[in-house]
C-alpha cells in the first residue's frame, strides 16, 4: 500500500505539472505569433498628396503605391539598371525595338481592406479576381487620360504611341474613346500585354517601372471616383494594403496575405506599418523615446548623433540619386534677368553648406543629373561644366544684371524664397539666404507651406524661387534633364523654355552610343546650368536615417522605393 501511494503520489504530481506546463506554453505560443510592427517614421508633416498611382509625383506618395503595387518589372533597389521581373514574368523586344511584350504572371489577385482583415476581391461567380493584362491596359491609359489630369502623364506621351494625342487632347466622348483605342498599350489576351513605342529608346524599360504605369482597378474607380484610394474602398494588389488612412496624422499598412512572393519580392514578414507624418524633430523624439523603429535624423542633431557610441551605430549613411536643387521663376522681376540668376547661383558655397549645414556626406552638385546615372556627365571628363562657389563671379554678374535693370541694389522687388515646411529645408534656406546677403548685400525673405499645399502653389503660380529636389523615376539622365525641364514637362516650373534645350534632350533620348548620348546631355546641363541658369544644383543628395539595429533593412539609391517586403524585425 505505502508503494501504491507513491506511486500515485508522484503521478499526481506529474499530472500536476502537466496542467501548469500547459497553459505556459501556450503563452509562449502567443507570443510567438504575435504580429511584427513597424513605425517607419521617416515620412514628413502634412498628408501625403495621393495613394493613386495614377497621380503620384512625390516620394511619400510614391512609398506607398510602390508597396500595395506592382509595376510590370523594376530594378533592384540597389542598382536599379538591374531590370528584374515584375507582374511579368518575362519581356520580349520586336527587332526594330518598337514593340515589347510582356508575358504576366497569374497568381496575384485584387485585395482589399474589409474593416478587419485583407480579403480576396472576388468576381460575380465567387472566384478571386487576379491582376491581368487588361488592368494594366485600363491603369496606363489612365494615366495617359487627360480627365486623370496626371502630372507624370508626360513621361509616358513621348515614350508610347499615341499617347501624346490622348493625352493632349480637348475631345470628349466617343471621340476621345478613339484616341485611347489608338494608344499602343493592348492586352493581347488576359496574361500578355503588348506596348508599343515612338522610338527605341534605352530607358524604356526604366519608364515602365515607375508607380504610374501600375495596374489600376477599373470597376473600383468607376464606383468610387476620388474617394477611391479611401482604405475602405481601395483595391491593390501588392505585398501590402492600406488598413488605415488618418488624413495629416498617419497611415497604417498591414501585409497582404495572399501576395504569392515572386522573383525579388518575397512574402511580407512584417506584419504592420505605422507611418506616421511627423516634422524631422518630432520622428527623431519617438525614435530616441522607443516609439519609432526609423527615424529621419534632423540637421540639428547630427553632430550629437555622430558622437553617440549608441546612436551613431544606428545612423545610415548611403548612396542617393537626387539632386536638390532651387528653382527661379523666369518670368517674375528680378529673375527674368539671367545675369541676376547667375549671380544668385555663384554666390552659394555648396561645401560649406555640406560641412557646417547638412553634415550628411552629400556631394556638391555642379549641374542637375548626378554622376553615375546612365548618360551623365561626370566631373572627371567634364570638370569645368556647370557652376560652382565664385563670390567674384556671383558680384560681377549682379553688376551686370543691375546695369542691364537700370537700377541700384536698394531698389530690387522684394525677393522670396519658397520651400515646403521641413527643418531642414528652412535651416539650409537660413544659410544660403545668408550667403545671398554676405555676398550680394541683397535680403532674402523665406516663406514655408505644408507639403501638399506647396506642391499646388509650384503647379499653379510658382515663387521668384523655390526649393525642390528630384530623386530618379529610373537611371537615366533622361528623367533628369527632359522629363523635368522639358519645354512642355508639367514638372517645369521655371516657366522657362529653350528650343535649343529640348533639341538636344530629344536627339540624347534616341542616342544608341553612350559617349554622343554624354556629350548631348554635357550640352544641355550647360544651358539650363549655366548660359540660361534656370536653376541652382546645391548637391547631390545621400540617404541619411536612423534604424534601430533590430531592424533589417535593404539598401536602396531612390527615395520612396523602400521595399518593406524585404525588411524583417527582429526583436
């Protein structure tokens, strides 16, 4: 009996320690599968403009159609030359380099955001609608509508036949459904898709990766109209969708859980984004406080970022291809003066800027389409073009301007110099409005306005000058010098136009010798750089951002072209 009580005693006690374990590990299971957040705070203050494809001209709204899309094919983000597929699984060129065609893939359907979870979108028949052919047809042409009224509309007219007919025109009706059945872009059938172009260029392929040329969902924007992209109603089809959408306060992604996982973009294995809009100063406070997981780092605080044994682990510093860059309007006094442009040009020191302002190991810039792109020059082969720090110069071409004006310093109009509201963007108009000053003895007033809203003041009546940086739609001086100051670029804001300009970029487009395709785009940063001075390249931009090291992040060269499908966390 005593053997028979141990014996049950101890498998009691074993039962005992099962029923504890049990729900022990049941905890750990839970927070095994709890869901991976992130809080990318590198966004800026102010709501985006558009989660429309169709209308995406800025980077902040370009990150999010990058991640709930999918162009056809693009780049990897390292080294976007690298064309990778895309919704295509493969791409084929006709001899004569007019025509491709693209073979899609079939296993990526529509989904959307039900309230509470990611959905299929399924058809009349309770079947998944996948992406196909003809909804890239319906997206590129879209954006090709002039009732879209899409800015970046002109990369694309010059590029696909009959385009700039669609595009440019005043039909209505039955009328202007023709001149959309003649845009080359047809879906063959449902899984091949055929463009045709104007002329071979090199950088086609390129063009056909940016947002703007994604697929689009007919029947969603024919209901909705532009309350479309409203998370409760818009339908993507990308690694992630839009869960939410707090208009000037946030954004939050969450996976979608049926992307496949394709060639270079695997299954999300972050579960949600948060992507709140905050001025640098107040991303960088959630950053150091534990509530973000990326931060911008500001201007002001680098030096101490630097010198943190912590921090300054956290600080990445790496490759970008933009330029940042001021504009004048040339159609507004004093700037309708080119001696007066140039002047304002010579008198910024772009090093000291760098080195006492930015501190971010930027480079810079001599002209607009940065070094390394393909069809750029490069300062080794060309070291006297475009214009640099020259305070005699900056005061000998302010003379000339004055004597050409017929007046006196003293009685130049007042001169403003617009930006989009950011910290650092007012503490490098501080400096070089000081170096106008020093140099010139001119007074310069800044004035700031939320991003958004600056973006329609350009549109509408741009500033005498304004502030604007452009980073790569795709690797080519192409997307540089005539997608944006092409006489009829809708990104022109200068007001400028020079025949002699837009003959060179379009004799660089059609280029097949990379060395004449140089020397045709030398020329013509020359003119809009230094005969016409239409605007003033201060440097060629760097990624500057702060990670906490649990995050695992992949290093990409264009702003916006973050691919959080990639990222991991690991906490």
């Amino acid at each position: 009996m005593l053997h028979k009580n141990r014996r049950l005693n101890r498998v009691l006690v074993f039962a005992l320690l099962v029923m504890l374990l049990v729900p022990m590990l049941g905890q750990n299971n839970v927070r095994a599968a709890e869901p991976k957040k992130m809080v990318y705070a590198n966004m800026r203050s102010g709501d985006i403009p558009t989660a429309d494809p169709a209308k995406v001209t800025d980077t902040a709204s370009a990150l999010v159609v990058n991640n709930t899309g999918f162009p056809l094919i693009r780049g990897l983000e390292d080294d976007l030359i690298k064309i990778q597929p895309g919704m295509a699984t493969k791409w084929t060129s006709s001899s004569d380099g007019l025509t491709l065609t693209f073979t899609l893939r079939k296993n990526v359907p529509w989904v959307m955001w039900d309230g509470k979870q990611v959905v299929e979108v399924k058809d009349a028949n309770g079947k998944p609608m996948m992406v196909n052919a003809h909804d890239f047809e319906y997206g590129i042409k879209r954006t090709l509508d002039p009732r879209t009224a899409s800015e970046y509309a002109y990369v694309f007219t010059t590029l696909i036949k009959g385009a700039e007919e669609f595009n440019g025109s005043k039909e209505t009706g039955a009328a202007l459904d023709k001149l959309a059945d003649a845009v080359g872009v047809k879906a063959k059938d449902d899984w091949t898709l055929e463009i045709t172009l104007t002329h071979p260029y090199v950088f086609a392929l390129g063009i056909l990766t940016l947002p703007n040329a994604q697929a689009q969902p007919k029947a969603t924007i024919e209901k909705f109209g532009d309350k479309w992209t409203e998370p409760e109603n818009r339908v993507s089809y990308g690694p992630y969708v839009i869960s939410a959408w707090k208009h000037d306060e946030s954004m939050t992604l969450v996976k979608n859980p049926f992307w496949p996982g394709i060639e270079n973009s695997p299954k999300p294995k972050i579960d949600e984004i948060e992507l709140p809009f905050l001025d640098e100063s107040a991303s960088f406070n959630s950053y150091e406080a534990g509530t973000a997981d990326v931060s911008a780092a500001p201007l002001p605080e680098l030096d101490r970022i630097k010198s943190d044994p912590q921090l300054s682990k956290e600080l990445y510093i790496g490759p970008n291809f933009g330029t940042y860059y001021y504009g004048f309007n040339v159609t507004k006094p004093p700037f309708d003066n080119v001696h007066m442009r140039r002047a304002f040009s010579y008198a910024v020191d772009r090093q000291s800027l760098i080195d006492n302002v930015i501190k971010g190991g930027q480079e810079p810039a001599r002209w607009m389409s940065r070094p390394g792109l393909a069809g750029a020059p490069t300062l080794k082969e060309y070291p006297k073009l475009g214009i640099s720090y020259d305070p005699e110069m900056a005061k000998k071409e302010f003379q000339a301007a004055l004597d050409e004006m017929k007046t006196t310093a003293d009685k130049l109009p007042p001169i403003t110099l617009a930006m989009n509201q950011t910290e650092a963007h007012v503490k490098i108009g501080q400096a070089i409005q000081q170096m106008w000053q020093d140099t010139l003895g001119v007074k310069v007033e800044l004035t700031t306005q939320e991003w958004k809203v600056y973006l329609g003041t350009l549109q509408t009546d741009s500033p005498q000058v304004w502030r604007l940086g452009w980073n790569l739609d795709y690797p080519d001086a192409n997307n540089f010098l005539k997608d944006v100051f092409y006489s009829t670029s809708s990104q022109n804001y200068t007001k400028w136009k020079n025949a002699d300009f837009d003959k060179l970029v379009d004799q660089a487009a059609v280029e097949k010798d990379p060395a004449k395709r140089v020397k045709l785009y030398a020329q013509a940063e020359d003119i809009l750089i230094v005969k016409d001075a239409v605007i003033i390249p201060i440097y060629w931009y760097t990624n500057v951002i702060m990670y906490k090291p649990y995050v695992k992040f992949t290093k990409n060269v264009s702003t916006g072209d973050e691919r959080f499908e990639k990222w991991d966390i690991t906490k």
